[in-house]
C-alpha cells in the first residue's frame, strides 16, 4: 500500500527547502521503490493567510491520515505581532501536540569536510557525533496554567508552568535507551534537580527506565553545566535527553558546534513511528527568495524519514551518502562556504547535485 507523505512547505524559506527535498523524495522513491504518495498542505504564516488560522482542520486531518509528514519552516516577521493564538507558531506546535510527537531527535553531526566552518576549533569538535532527544510535547511549554494576570496589587504578573507526568518522562525515556543502544550505549539525562522539583521526579523516573536497560550507562547532569560542557568537550556525550525547553535551547548550541544550523535535521516521533520531519533552522526571512538557502537540513530530514518512518534504512544512507559526496565535491551553500576551492552554490544547484549523486 502506498505510503502517504504530507507536505508542509510553510514561510519564507520554507518552501524553497521543501522543493529540494521534495526532489530527493521522489528521487529515492523512483530509485527503491518506495511507492509514496505526496499531498500539500497548509501551516504558519502560509495557513493564517490563506484560512485565517495557523493550524487549519484541513491540515491537522491530513496529518492524522498520513505516515510521514515533511515540514519546511515557519513563522517571520509578518506575523510577529499577531495575538499568541494566531502566531505561525501556535500551529507547529498545535500538531506537535495533536499527533503527541513527544520524541524529538536532533542529532548534531559534524561533517569532515565542514569541520573548518565550526566556530569551535577542528580538534574539540572533529568526530561529533551527538544525539539530542528533546521532549516535544510537554514541560513549560505546554503547562497549565499560563497566562499574563493582574495582582491585587495592580502590578502584572506572567506566568506558566513547568510540569511534567511520570508518564511522559518515562516514555521519553524509553526512546532514549534504546536509541542508545543503536549507538554508543551512554545515556545523558539534563535536568535542574538542584532548583527544580519537576526535575528532580525527573531524575528519578530516568534512574527506574535506566535500570532495565544495564547495558547502557546513565549520567545526569544540570542544564547549566550541560550548555557549558557542550561547548567545552561535546565529544564526551553520545545522547542527551532533556525536557522540551531545555532540549530547545541545547540543540541549538549543538547545532552551531557543527558549523551550521543549515546542516542539522529533526525527526519528531510519536509512539508508533510516525513522524513529522523538519530542519532544526527556522524560516530566515532575511535570505528568503534570494536562493541562498542551505537545503541540506531538510534533505537529511528526509533521511531520517527514511530511516524512522518508511522502514529504508538503505535508501536514508544513500541519500546521507550523496549529501556527503556533494560536501566532497566542494559545493557549498553561503551559511558552510569557508576556503577558497570551494564552489558557492544556490539552493537550487545544491539540491540538483544531491539528486544527481543519488542517480550515480
Ligand atoms: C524549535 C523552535 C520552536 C520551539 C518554535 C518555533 C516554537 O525553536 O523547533 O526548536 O521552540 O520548539
Ligand atoms: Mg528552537
């Protein structure tokens, strides 16, 4: 049976990225045989514009009926203004939500060939090879109750709250063993146990999930540590799991430890395999239309599509393979271009090549 793709292109970038990988998509699904089924859709500013809400039912229903969903970014300048309900945002994290997509994967991978575009030096950050699994659909993001109020006293006052279900955090959890267990077998649980007592049942719950998974050893470390230690020696880690605000804020960190947020794919997982695959990077309305965007993110997200989702881990390392040989081969969008040699291509060319190395 044909498996359903729904298509996201969202703001700015957005849909220039998603074109490329789209390209590549199809490319692997002629190659292996895949039998995919593609359908577009509707989110963020692209959505509030045409429907008048960020996340309309069409969309979510279209979700809901589809194995995979491939999302370019959202959000811009256009809508900043607009009330929190009818932010580009509220609709990613709407389906997030909906779908419960609760594990987040950003690995943070350094290619070779990048190595000298890392604002790192070569030697901290060559070989990394790092795993964040963020919690997606809980913690302060999500708490109940939220809101801006006035205190008897006149004053204002914002609030939201930091929550989290034993539930929740074992099945984060769960998927962060045995993720390790495909890896290096070390496990690195962030929380703020010192301040925090939602983190401290945290630490606790990771400690009872770690106990059943002996051959994989668990560390926990507090967050403020974990952002220096990232930047410090961030080949001492192999996953990371973490809450969904600090997991936010992290994973850019590592990001940048590669060179580029341009380079670094996500998957979002629910709990039977099912996915939602984007770039870490957001819409960058300041390059948006001029071609200069580096598609590579969403092409590796389509990798972990492959890989997570469409059960092909032969047709995910090929197109991890082609990404690299068009690193080889020297072409470089301007977010990874560094040394001379190196041929400064648009998103366009970029795409092309990979889909060419994918045909080779
Ligand atoms: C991310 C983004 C989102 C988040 C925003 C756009 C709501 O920063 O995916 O990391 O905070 O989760
Ligand atoms: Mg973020």
């Amino acid at each position: 049976m044909a498996k359903k793709i729904l298509v996201l292109p969202g703001d700015y970038i957005g849909p220039e990225i998603v074109a490329e990988a789209v390209g590549v998509l199809e490319t692997v699904d002629a190659r292996f045989n895949l039998d995919l089924e593609l359908e577009y859709g509707l989110l963020g500013g692209a959505a509030l514009d045409k429907t008048g809400v960020p996340l309309p039912p069409e969309t979510l229903e279209r979700a809901r009926a589809a194995d995979a969903i491939l999302l370019g970014a959202v959000g811009g300048p256009k809508w900043d203004a607009n009330e929190r309900q009818l932010r580009p945002e509220r609709g990613l994290l709407g389906i997030r939500s909906a779908l419960q997509l609760f594990g987040n994967l950003r690995p943070a991978i350094l290619y070779p060939q990048l190595a000298g575009a890392s604002s790192l030096k070569p030697e901290v950050v060559s070989g990394l090879d790092i795993l964040i699994v963020r919690e997606l659909t809980g913690g302060i993001y999500f708490g109940e109750p939220r809101g801006v109020r006035t205190r008897s006293d006149g004053e204002r006052e914002g609030f939201n709250t930091y929550v989290y279900r034993e539930s929740e955090i074992r099945r984060i959890g769960h998927l962060a063993f045995s993720l390790a267990r495909q890896r290096n077998r070390r496990v690195c649980s962030v929380d703020k146990a010192n301040v925090l007592e939602v983190t401290v049942l945290w630490r606790e719950i990771m400690d009872e999930v770690g106990s059943q998974y002996p051959d994989v050893e668990l560390s926990h470390m507090y967050v403020d540590n974990a952002a220096m230690q990232l930047v410090r020696a961030p080949k001492q880690f192999d996953v990371l799991v973490t809450g969904n605000m600090f997991g936010d804020i992290l994973s850019d960190a590592a990001a940048m430890l590669t060179g580029s947020i341009g380079m670094l794919p996500s998957a979002s997982l629910d709990g039977d395999g099912r996915g939602m695959y984007e770039p870490c990077h957001g819409s960058a309305p300041d390059i948006a239309g001029r071609g200069q965007a580096n598609p590579l993110a969403t092409i590796l997200s389509v990798a972990m599509m492959l890989r997570y989702t469409l059960g092909s881990p032969d047709a995910a390392a090929a197109v991890e393979r082609a990404v690299s040989s068009v690193l080889d081969a020297g072409l470089r969008t301007p977010d990874i271009h560094a040394a001379p040699g190196q041929r400064l291509v648009s998103t366009k060319e970029m795409g092309a090549a990979v889909m060419a190395a994918l045909q080779s």
